[in-house]
C-alpha cells in the first residue's frame, strides 16, 4: 500500500492505496464518491471524467499515485448545500440531463472549458466534450446549457 494526498473538492484528503490502483477506484470505492461513474473502463466513454488541476482526465486511465499533491474535482465541488452552480441550473433547465449518466462528467467538462474560455463557441464546447459519450441527448442540449451559463458562470470557490 502507499499514502497518497492530494486536494479533493477542496479538502486535504489522504488515502492509502494500492501501487497500482485507479482513481476511479479509490474515489468510489475508498472516498464514496459515486458521481465518477464507471463506463468503459477503457478510456473511451469519458463517464469517469474528474478534473485534475481544472483539467479533465479519465479516472479510469489515471493512477492514484499521480494525483500527489494535486487538485482534484468532482461534480459534488458545484453546488453548495442546496444552491446548485449556474451550470447545473442551465442543464436542467435545457433538458441537457436525460438518464444522467455522462450528466457529472459533462458539467466538469463544461466547467473546466468556461474557466478557460467565458464565451466559447459551439466549435470549442464540441472539442471540449469529444471525449465524452451521451447517448441521449444528441448533445445540442448540453451544447446550450453550456453557452447559457457563459454570461452567469462563477467560479465556485473562488
Ligand atoms: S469509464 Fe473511463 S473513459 Fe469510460
Ligand atoms: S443523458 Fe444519458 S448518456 Fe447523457
């Protein structure tokens, strides 16, 4: 086993782990973090999204061990208590949220892509969310929901 800390959601976290373990395994089975879903496995659905230092990463590709000292974010970092972030406002009410399953990884997607750019274009919301599948939506819904939180979008925490 090996220790391994790093910020979680922004919190100190430390966790001991298997030399050869994947995050996706130690945030839902160790740390209880359900909303990192488990696809593919494979690095091919983008279900198991989180964002490492405001970057997206396939969790299921990515050893605990690399996530030393770093940033981590899941989908619970958007809403505080009860107040959803703009961003999951804007999914619901564009209907961008079908069964839900890409739901968690695509509002990280869009959160980390609006940190980067505050009016991005369809072109920049499509390259940004290539590498995650929804099999429902068609995707228009969530191209929406992430253009009309643009104007609204805080950054959480800050
Ligand atoms: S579960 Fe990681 S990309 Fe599919
Ligand atoms: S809402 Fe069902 S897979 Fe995207």
């Amino acid at each position: 086993m090996k220790r391994v800390g790093f910020t979680l959601n922004g919190k100190t976290t430390t966790c001991d782990v298997e030399e050869n373990e994947l995050l996706l395994h130690t945030l839902r089975e160790r740390l209880s973090i359900a909303s990192v879903k488990e696809g593919c496995s494979i690095g091919e659905c983008g279900t198991c999204t989180v964002l490492i230092d405001n970057e997206p990463c396939y969790a299921c590709l990515t050893l605990t061990a690399k996530v030393e000292g770093r940033d981590v974010l899941t989908v619970e970092y958007l809403a505080h208590a009860d107040l959803l972030h703009p961003l999951q406002e804007s999914f619901i009410s564009h209907g961008a949220v079908q069964c839900g399953f890409c739901t968690p990884a695509m509002l990280l997607v869009g959160y980390s892509l609006l940190l980067k750019h505050r009016q991005p274009t369809d072109e920049q919301i499509r390259e940004a969310m290539s590498g995650n599948l929804c099999r429902c939506t068609g995707y228009v819904q969530i191209i929406e929901a992430i253009k009309d939180a643009a104007p609204v979008f805080i950054h959480s925490g800050s």
